[in-house]
C-alpha cells in the first residue's frame, strides 16, 4: 500500500486539513537505527509531524529543515521535509528507553523534554533561508508543532500525530492530521472543532482498522463536510551516494584528511539519516587527498 498525504477543505470553507498514512514509510524507518520503541515513536511524530507542516506552508521545490531540542533523553532530533512529500531524519539517541506514562503510554515528553525550542528553517531555493524559533511546550511534538503554526506563520492549526510500535520494533501504525483555520471561521467554529477533537477516535486505531487518511478527516468533520483536493505520495529522501560522500570528504582540510591517512589508514562515515556505514578504503582517501591536492585545494 502506497503512503500518502491528502489535502482537503471542509465544504463550509472554515478549515483546512492535512491528513497522513505513513505506515510504510516508518517500519523502512525503524530498520535503520536500532531504535527502541520510544526512539522510533519520537523520530517518528517527528518526521510526520515536519511532513504535514512542509504541505502546509512551503509549494513546489521548497524546503524545511525542523530541529527540536528540549535537552531530554531522546537528545536533539532533526528532520528534513519538502513540499513534494520526501522526508528524512534521525535522533541524537535513538536507543533511548523510560518507563510508560501512567496511560501505559510511551513516554514522549519524557525522552524530548521542553526546556528548549523548536527551530523550522524554510529554504526557498533562492535567497536567504528563513528561521522561525519557538520554546517548546510539552515535547509531545505534536503540540510543539501547534504551537510553532499559530505563534511563527500565524495559522491557527490542530497537529496530531501517532505511531504505534509494536515490541518486537515494528511499526503497527503511523499517521496524522493537521487542520487550519482559515480566515473565514469564526471564534464558535473553532470551539466546536475543538469539541470535536476531544471526541475523535485514536488516529493508529483507524489506522490499524485500514481507515484511509480521507477517512481520518471523515471520522472528524463528517463524510459529506469535507472535500478532498489533492494526494500525494510521501517516501524517504534518496540515500546519500558514496560519491556525494566523497565529495563532502573533498571539503575537508587537507591536513585532516592526511591525519586519517596516516592514522587510520581510511575513514568511514555514517549516515546519520540511515545508520548505514560508508567506508573509504586507503586508496580510496589516497585518491581524494590527490585529487584535491591536483587542484591546488
């Protein structure tokens, strides 16, 4: 089954909706750093939670880059997100464990924390690239988002975000919506969508009952309230080549990359979006530290 993300409008034209199965795209995810069931349900929120606010507020070719950082277990978490569905992203430790909440819960606050802020850099493919920063509120990351949405790009906006990890490490479940106001609604129609969310059934519920992301914004405004206007695939960014590796190698100081020469007698990098190990052999370094050498770098 194909992950997508939906946008739609309530057809009396108060809210606009976002709506994600991720399901996919997160169990590819979950293979790639060990993670632990919190570790993988916080990078997970995250990058859903980056994937709907890239829809939200970028178009074609644009960019985001979201990095949280509330100084808790889980360490800083980073994630790079486009208007075109591609995502990727990790967490500084993805092994992280604490106890379940008392809702027998994993504890995302916990492993996040808030003493710190959430940056979300938009990069327009031209110009300077701009940063909107705020603190962040609970480390539940869906409400960080909220709160980034109404107090940097002044949307009024609802972010929920779920997945659901079994023991073993497998993704059972991961989605989302996110819904807007939009200029036309008024203060009682906001109160009665917030209403409503209190109500809404668990997302990874839904999910797991093979509800579609169009059924999520159904089972909350009503099947015949709300319009669908577009679908797109997401997925993970293309992995980074072992020749792009070699180039970002290229850049480093000669003497550094001598040190490794003579030291280490080769390198190997890790990609921090995959967990995967690159490695460059003696002559492979040797061949670098030439060629940049030939170039007078």
């Amino acid at each position: 089954m194909t992950d997508t993300l939906v946008r739609a409008v309530t057809t009396d034209g108060n809210f606009r909706a976002i709506a994600i199965d991720a399901t996919e795209m997160m169990r590819e995810v979950a293979t790639f750093h060990e993670a632990s069931q919190l570790g993988t349900t916080v990078l997970g929120r995250a990058l859903l939670g980056s994937l709907m606010v890239s829809n939200a507020v970028l178009k074609g070719e644009e960019r985001l880059a979201v990095v949280m950082d509330g100084n808790g277990p889980v360490g800083k978490i980073v994630v790079e997100a486009s208007a075109q569905g591609e995502v990727r992203g990790y967490v500084t430790n993805p092994t992280v464990e604490l106890p379940l909440t008392a809702m027998g819960q994993q504890d995302v606050a916990g492993a996040v924390g808030n003493n710190g802020f959430l940056s979300v850099t938009k990069d327009f493919g031209e110009g300077e690239p701009f940063t909107g920063q705020v603190q962040l509120v609970t480390g539940e990351i869906g409400d960080d988002l909220t709160y980034y949405m109404a107090k940097s790009e002044q949307i009024p906006s609802a972010v929920a975000v779920s997945v659901l990890v079994d023991p073993d490490g497998t993704v059972a479940a991961a989605g989302g919506f996110m819904i807007s106001a939009l200029p036309d609604a008024a203060d009682e129609d906001i109160t009665a969508l917030e209403e409503k969310l209190a109500h809404v059934p668990a997302i990874s519920s839904q999910l797991l009952e093979g509800h579609a992301p169009m059924d999520l914004l159904a089972n909350l405004f009503g099947k015949d309230n709300v319009k669908q206007l577009t679908t797109t695939e997401v997925s993970l960014y293309p992995e980074i080549s072992k020749r792009e590796y070699e180039r970002m190698l290229a850049t480093l100081p000669m003497k550094d990359l001598q040190e490794m020469l003579d030291e280490d007698h080769g390198v190997e990098v890790v990609d921090r979006f995959t967990g995967k190990k690159i490695q460059f052999d003696e002559a492979e370094l040797a061949g670098i530290i030439a060629a940049k050498d030939a170039e007078g770098l």
